[in-house]
C-alpha cells in the first residue's frame, strides 16, 4: 500500500472475517491485503475472460440449476404443443 491509499473501516460479521484471515494466512499475506486481492479480483475484466464468471459455482449447484432449466423449459414446451393442439 501506498501513502496516498485510503483507510477506511468495515463491519463484518464475525464468521467472515475469520475465513478472511484464514484464506489470508493460506495465501501469505495480511488480511488486508487479502481483503484488496479479493475486492480487485471481483472488478477484473480479465478475470471474468479467464473463468467465465465472477463467481464460482460448484457442481451440485449447477446440476440444481440446470434440472430446474429443464423443468422450465418442458413446461414450455408442453404449453406450447397444447396451443397447437386447439388450433
């Protein structure tokens, strides 16, 4: 950090800010520049380019998502083919 860098002060729940200064020490730096890594990340294009997205989903909740599209979807389609069906 530099002499022109901000401070400023955050309130966080408690539980947070321990896996802050766990993912912290992990990554070997101080929670704050934990906390700066995290928050640049968040803003970066490229980081959007690398991973396709901002955030991370893990598989379970992709397969939830992706059986609730289908679900969607069939619904649709069956709604549309009943349309026909009057014609």
């Amino acid at each position: 950090m530099t002499s022109e860098d901000i401070q400023t002060n955050l309130r966080l729940p408690a539980n947070l800010k321990a896996k802050l200064r766990r993912a912290a020490e992990a990554n070997k730096r101080s929670t704050n520049a934990e906390v700066v890594a995290r928050l640049e990340a968040s803003f970066s294009v490229s980081n959007v380019a690398e991973t396709g997205s901002t955030v991370a989903i893990d598989e379970h909740t992709l397969d939830l998502f992706a059986e609730k599209v289908g679900d969607v979807v069939g619904m649709v389609l069956d709604e549309r083919e009943r349309k026909r069906g009057r014609r």
